[in-house]
C-alpha cells in the first residue's frame, strides 16, 4: 500500500549529496515511485526526485496536464539548446519562488519503472522545465544554486497570495 513520505526541506544534506543509480529494478523501486506518486500529488507538486523524500537514488516522477504522468529511473539529460527565464519554485524550499534561467528544449533518456529504455524530448513546455529541475535534484543541485542572492527568493504565501506568476513550478 502507498503511502506519503516527508519531503527534506533545503538544509537536509541528502538534497546536496549526488544520488546513485539504480542497479536493479525491483519491488523496493516499485514501490517508492508508487509512494513518490502519491507523495507529489499530496504535496501538490509537479515533480518529485527520490531525494527529496531522503532517498539517494536516481528516481524521478513528473506528471503535467500536457504529458501526463512520467516515472523515470537514472535519468540523464543528453542535450539541451536554447535559454528561456522562468519562474521556479520546490517543495523542498516551500513558501518561496524565484526567477530561473532554464533551457528551450531537453532531451532525457532514462529508464521506464519497467526497466525499458525511454527518450524524450521536450521543448518550451513545462515538462522541460520539470525534468531539468527534477534531474538536478538526482544531482545534488537546488534551483536556488542559480540564483545570484538569496534577495532574488520572493515569499509566497499559498492560499493567501494566489498572484503566482504564471510558469510557476512547485516540484
């Protein structure tokens, strides 16, 4: 049976430590991308990376209206082009947002929770944003990292400021 998992908050070395690949696809692995589901859609999110739940591995789930739902294993980005601003947040910084340089198109290739070999290619959507975003999680990387000063993070209070930029991701 699923269940939510506490999500690490900026702070938690788990998030700054690069995760390991998976070596073998299993029911453990099944089941924490069943549990990080089901974690990401309590939170509210758009993506989530094992390691955001203190788990050191290459594991990523997204879901986007566009795209639906995506479960990755040892994703890597093999080709990015292009650069576009846009506004970021993670549910490992909650209450914050901020202005993120990300690129125009992302290619993935990454493993299926089946085990199959995937490719995708994203291009100015959301789901590019997400899997940069998510895969730099895998890596150790906050979209904070990207930021020249902490004065660029600007406070969001959900429920009471609902004037959200639009391209907001809380992943």
């Amino acid at each position: 049976m699923s269940k939510i998992l506490p999500i690490r908050i900026a702070g938690d070395p788990v998030l700054r430590t690069p995760a390991k690949k998976v070596k073998k696809i299993d029911g453990s692995i099944q089941r924490l991308i069943d549990d990080m589901i089901i974690t990401m859609h309590g939170a509210r999110g758009v993506g989530l990376a094992a390691p955001q739940v203190g788990v050191s591995l290459r594991v990523v789930v997204i879901e986007t209206p566009d795209d639906g739902l995506l479960e990755l294993i040892n994703p890597e980005i093999v080709k990015v082009s292009g650069s576009r601003r846009l506004w970021e947040g993670c549910l490992s910084v909650p209450g914050y947002q901020a202005e993120v340089d990300r690129s125009h198109q992302v290619v993935v290739k990454a493993l299926d929770r089946e085990g199959q070999q995937i490719r995708l290619k994203a291009v100015d959507t959301l789901l590019a944003q997400a899997l940069e975003h998510e895969i730099d999680h895998t890596n150790g990387v906050l979209y904070i990292d990207y930021l020249t000063s902490e004065d660029e993070l600007i406070p969001v209070r959900p429920g009471i400021d609902d004037r959200q930029p639009e391209g907001l991701l809380l992943v």
